[in-house]
C-alpha cells in the first residue's frame, strides 16, 4: 500500500492491475499506463490511497470516494463484492 498526500489535485491518475476494479477506471485490466479517473472530475482531491483490492479518494471538503473489492462492506458500501 501506499499513500499520496497532496495541497490540491483536480485530476487522478491510476496503473497497474486492476483486476478488483482498484484502479477506478471502470474496468479490470493491467493498466499499463496512467489513466485519468473520471469519477473524480470536478472534485479536489486532497489524499489518496490505492492498496491491492481497492483504493480512497478525500476531497477538500470531506467527502470520501472508494472503490475495488470491497467484500463484508470494508469499503463502506452495502453488501456487494466489487464497486467501480
């Protein structure tokens, strides 16, 4: 795992595997290059953390977005295994 911290971010970029959706692209392909997370769009993002099965995102005002594998409700969503 690691973690990113940053002032202000207005675009993500996400690579490598992507096979539980971490990557938060919408799809579970290597990821051979950085691809913009669209999903962020709009948002200011002020931390990010991608580990193995899945990844966070907190913007500037609080929120927080999560995605990847997210089995037993770990990423905070209802009971569903993958979250794109």
């Amino acid at each position: 795992m690691f973690v990113v911290y940053v002032i202000v971010a207005t675009e993500v970029f996400s690579w490598g595997s992507g096979v539980n959706y971490q990557l938060g692209t919408g799809n579970a392909h290597i990821q051979k290059l950085p691809c913009k997370v669209d999903t962020l769009y709009g948002s200011y993002v002020k931390l990010v953390s991608a580990a193995k099965f899945h990844s966070v995102a907190v913007t500037d005002r609080g929120e927080v977005y999560s995605w990847g594998f997210g089995r037993g409700g770990r990423l905070g969503h209802p009971e569903f295994d993958i979250h794109r």
